[in-house]
C-alpha cells in the first residue's frame, strides 16, 4: 500500500486519463504520455504514466488506483481495493493532501521543503534537472517511510 487513508481533497481530483502502459502502485507522480493528448473526457489519447526520465516531462497529478494487469475473463476487478484494470480510467490528485510511502530513498525530508518528483515517479525535496515543483512537504518521514504532502499541480 502506497498511500495511506488520511487524505484530503475535493474538486483537485481529476478522472480524464487513461493509464499508458504498465502496472502501478498508487502514491506516485504521473506524467503525460508524449504519445498522447486527448482533450476530450473520454478520448483514448489522453495517457498518463510513471515517468522513465524528468526532463521534457509534465506532472499530471498523484495516482490514487493501483493498476493492474488481469484476465478478466478468469476474475474481477477489487473495487474495494480501489483497483483499475491496465489501460483503463485513472484518478489522479491534482489538489490536496496526501500520506504516502512513494518517497525517494536515502533523504532527509524536513516540513516545508519543496516537493518535487524524480525518474520512477517518487517524491523527492532534490530538485533534478528539468524537474517541476508538484507541491510541499507536510511532515518528516514516519517510522514506516511515509510523508504528509500538500500536493499543487496546475
């Protein structure tokens, strides 16, 4: 589990894209898909996914589903599990708060730093080369590797 339940947001919730091509744990930074761009709500262009390198990127927002790859003529989706079948609809935090573990390894993360994101997605308060601002830390890590972020993405 990539984010914990204690989350805030309301109207900073976005449902327009669509995963790209690979699973995912939620709690990440996801990107736009150079191959994509889709404008309208449903048009299958409009893909998002975990970024491969920073540079010549842009932050679509936070994942909040695990995506997932089934065969789906053998089993269901966990919607209780908040699951999203590869290829389909994501929900990504655009606005809001969030308690996730998808922290880069090996920082020390202070309240009030700038958050950024790096190579696979994770947060990070290092800015890299061509990296965009996608919010602020809230708190320090805890004990299990998670942090409070005030995520901003516009």
């Amino acid at each position: 589990m990539a984010l914990k339940p204690d989350r805030k947001y309301g109207i900073g919730v976005d449902i327009s894209y669509f995963s790209s091509s690979a699973t995912a744990e939620r709690g990440g930074v996801m990107v736009h898909d150079t191959a994509g761009s889709g404008a309208a709500m449903d048009d299958a262009t409009a893909l998002v996914k975990y970024p491969s390198s920073v540079s010549g990127t842009y932050p679509a927002g936070v994942l909040l589903n695990d995506i997932v790859d089934l065969d789906l003529t053998r089993q269901h989706i966990n919607w209780h599990k908040d699951e999203v079948q590869l290829g389909g609809k994501v929900t990504l935090l655009r606005q809001g708060d969030v308690v996730t573990n998808v922290v880069a390894t090996g920082l020390t993360i202070s309240a009030g730093q700038a958050a950024y994101y790096n190579t696979t997605g994770a947060f990070t308060n290092v800015q890299p080369a061509g990296g965009t601002q996608v919010g602020r830390f809230l708190s320090t890590l805890d004990a299990d590797g998670y942090a409070k972020i005030a995520v901003n993405i516009t």
